[in-house]
C-alpha cells in the first residue's frame, strides 16, 4: 500500500535513533534516494508480500502482527521514534526469501521515512561493509548451528525411541520364545501319553471317543472366561479335590492348568463317564497336555500379535511407507506416539485419554506432528519425574470453535510465569547443561504454527500445565506449506 509523498528533511530524519550517526553527506543521500510517506489509519504491508521497503517510523503509532491459522496475532504496538520494519535483511539478497514476515497497520495518521530495499542493500554495503559481514555471519551461523543442533535433537529422540522400542519388543519375543521351547516339550509328552493308551486293550469307540473329548476340550480353551484371583482359587481347589477322589496323582499341579483353559467339575464328569474308570488317568494327562498346549499356543500368538502391533505403531510413528502430507486421524497418530514413548512414560505416570473420537481427519504432515507430540510428552514426562515421578498425563482432543484442540496436561510443577513468553524460544531450556537443546517447543512452534497453519500455546498452574495445539480443520492454502521446519 502506497501512502501519500510528502518532503524529505535530512534534519528530521537525522534526528532518529536509526540514522544520528550519519553524515549530512549521508542524510542528504538518504532523502536523494528515499522518500517520507504519510498513512492514513489502516495496514502499510501484508505478510507474505514482496518486500520491497524498508520502513522507518517518524510520528504515529504502529501495530505489527503475524498470522496464525486464520488470525492475525498482534506482537507490538509503539508510538516510538524512530522504531523500523520492513525488508530489514535486504542486505543478505536472494540467500534468503526477501518477504515480510509480518503485516503492519497504523492506528493513527503515521509518517514513515521509506526507502527501497535495494537501495538499503546498496548504502549496508557502501557505508557498512564490516557490520554486513558480521550480520551475515550471525544470520547464517545461526541458522546452522539451530539446524544442527535440530538434527541431534532428532537423534536422541530417535535414540530414545529405539530404546524404548528395542525394549517393548523384547518382552513378547521372549515370551514367545519360552513359549515355543515349553510347547515343544509338551507335544513331545503328549505323544508318549497317545503311544501309552493306543498300547492297551481299548476299543476304537473308546479311542474315538477320547479324539473327539480332545477336539472339545481345545474348544473350551478357546472360549475360556477372565476369573478373578479369588473365582481362579476357588475353582482350583474344587478340581484338585475331584482329582484326588478320582485317584489322579498331583491333582494340584494339574487343577490350575484345567482352570486356566475353562475346565470344570462338571466337564470332568463327562469325561469320566465317557471313557471310563480304567482309563481316566491316562485321558486326563493327555487332557493336561491338550490344555496346555493350547494355552502355549495362545501365549505364542499373544505375543506375535504384539510384536506385529508394535511394528504397525513405529511404521505409523514414522510415516515412512506415507505420503507427507495427507489426510490423517489424530487420534492414530497420538496412540501410536503414546505407545512408541511407553518405555519412558513408565508405570507410575499414568495415562488418560480423552478423546473425542467423533473429530473428523485433517489435512497433515503426520511424521511431524508426531514429533510435536513427542516432544510434548516428553516434557510433560519429565516435569512429572521432577516432583517424584508419579502423576497423571491426560490427552484430550475436542472441537474448540473451528479448529481441532490436542491439549497435554501433565500434574507437574508448573511453567514459573517469568519464563512462560520464553517458552517456545530458540535455545531456551531449563535443563541442566547436557540435558537439552532448548529446540524442542521452537521445533513443535513452527511446525504447528509455519507448517500447518495452527497455534501452540501453554497454560499453567503449580498442579496443572496444559500444552494445547490447535489445528485447522481444513486445508490452508499458502507457500509455508512447503517449508520445512529446521
């Protein structure tokens, strides 16, 4: 927006903090090259536009904002002298995306002294060689050293979600592996006990009698109920009873094994009455070996189903096999970023959710709203540790007007109100010296907010700190889209 021309003072401009240093010589070049422009109240320029000025306050009062989702966020207001803006880094030329990365308004008839941002670029280099070299180094150093610093944060957390991974798969492994060894002996055992009875005088309706008890039995393990410890007790005690009235030897050992595959009293009786006293023994050994090789069975599938469970969660936490942008649930990506982190959650945090499961998909970069809320986590987990490592993590979602909320609350001591504005700031950490990077809130600030359009924000309390995202639910049309976060 263009405002209307009005003469240019080297005395008036000299008088700003900006320029006082100079020489009439230079003063006089500036108003050669620039003009002052008077604004009526209303914006000067929009975020995301060429920038093609540098501006520099006379009188008036200027607000400055950025865009977040679909609001503009007011980050200043001053009626200071002197205060500038615009194409403020003309001077490192097509390195970097010369665009404004922010709008600016005045409230009230404002004067600006305005000058192009290659003639700005041309006078930093002529006037300033030294503090251009210097300003480079720092832009571009800092750039660097965040991005690398940004990469070994990715790296411990990848270290640490490997770890925790490594050690959530090892429990089922194992079990599967014992599980496969026992059920290889039992078959064994169960072998010998046919050879036994098929070795005595029975007849084949007997036999096929027997066959058709076992068939029966495997279908009762497969339907077996859940008991309590003191409904698993009782029943224990009242087969091992039947066991020992009926002459089988080590009842005891055999009673938990029937309870656990749903056996019962009145199972047994018919068994009894079907093959017949002279039998019984041997049929009900067998019996024990069928139970428990179907049990084997069922803990060997257990745990390869967990295992398959636990490498769909990691290939849904990664989105490696995934387009990066698509349209996701979010609810699939905490689970999955809730069960890679479990290792570290550990058992005295305990986790609720709370999710509204009626939200629709959105349009998202899932890999990296899983780092979101990875790194969201991860500091309510450690804010818990803090105060004695036993509290609560809630994880709630909700429709908050037109946006999507994921809100972590955590029962931690709370963010001191002295830091909170600093939060989300490059470097900033409150960790002992080692511990981190101070990048993991700037690294989840700018994917929420650059990359997809949305706000992060905190509130807290001693007892009550709340993280909360909120996305849009409809894709947003702009060039951030295509940026990836450092």
């Amino acid at each position: 927006m263009s405002g209307q021309p009005m003469p240019c003072s080297p005395g008036e401009i000299g008088s700003l903090f900006l320029f006082e240093k100079l020489s009439p010589e230079q003063l006089g070049q500036l108003c050669s090259a620039g003009r002052v422009e008077r604004f009526e109240p209303g914006p000067v320029y929009s975020e995301g536009e060429p920038a093609t000025c540098f501006y520099v306050m006379i009188e008036g009062t200027v607000v400055l904002s950025r865009r977040v989702g679909g609001d503009d966020v007011e980050i200043n207001r001053t009626s200071q002298r002197g205060v500038y803006s615009g194409s403020m880094q003309a001077y490192l030329g097509d390195r970097v995306q010369q665009t404004y990365n922010g709008s600016m308004r005045v409230t009230e008839p404002s004067r600006f002294f305005v000058l192009p941002a290659e003639t700005f670029s041309a006078f930093m280099q002529e006037w300033f060689p030294m503090a251009v070299h210097l300003l480079e180094g720092l832009f571009f150093g800092s750039k660097n050293t965040q991005r690398a610093i940004g990469q070994r944060e990715r790296l411990l957390a990848l270290g640490s979600l490997s770890a925790g991974l490594t050690h959530e798969l090892n429990n089922p492994a194992a079990a599967a592996v014992r599980a496969t060894s026992t059920l290889r002996e039992r078959v064994g055992k169960m072998r010998h006990k046919l050879g036994v009875i098929a070795q005595g005088s029975y007849s084949p309706e007997v036999m096929a009698n027997l066959i058709d008890i076992q068939e029966r039995t495997a279908e009762r393990v497969a339907k077996a109920p859940v008991l309590s410890p003191l409904e698993a007790s009782d029943r224990e005690d009242t087969l091992a009873d039947w066991l020992d009235d009926h002459g089988i030897q080590e009842g005891w050992r055999i009673a938990p094994t029937f309870v656990q595959g749903g056996l019962d009293v009145d199972w047994l009786d018919q068994v009894a009455a079907t093959v017949g006293e002279e039998i019984l023994p041997n049929a009900i050994g067998w019996l024990n070996y069928t139970v428990e090789t179907e049990l084997l069975m069922d803990e060997i599938n257990d745990s390869t189903n967990r295992i398959s469970h636990l490498v769909d969660a990691a290939k849904q936490y990664s989105q490696l096999d995934r387009a990066p942008y698509q349209v996701a649930d979010v609810h699939e990506l905490l689970d999955s970023t809730l069960l890679m982190l479990s290792g570290k959650i550990g058992q005295q945090i305990k986790v609720v959710k709370e999710y509204d499961r009626t939200l629709p998909r959105i349009p998202a970069y899932p890999a990296e709203l899983n780092q979101v809320w990875t790194n969201l986590i991860d500091n309510a987990v450690q804010a818990v540790n803090s105060v004695g490592g036993e509290g609560t993590l809630t994880v709630r979602t909700a429709l908050e007007h037109d946006r999507l909320l994921v809100e972590f609350r955590d029962t931690g001591p709370g963010v001191p109100p002295d830091i909170r504005g600093r939060i989300f700031d490059p470097f900033f950490t409150t960790k002992p010296v080692g511990e981190g990077t101070g990048l993991g809130l700037d690294i989840s600030w700018r994917i929420v907010v650059n990359k997809h359009h949305g706000t992060l924000q905190v509130e807290s309390s001693p007892g009550d700190t709340r993280f909360q995202v909120l996305l849009p639910l409809t894709a947003v049309d702009n060039d951030d889209t295509t940026e990836e976060p450092e």
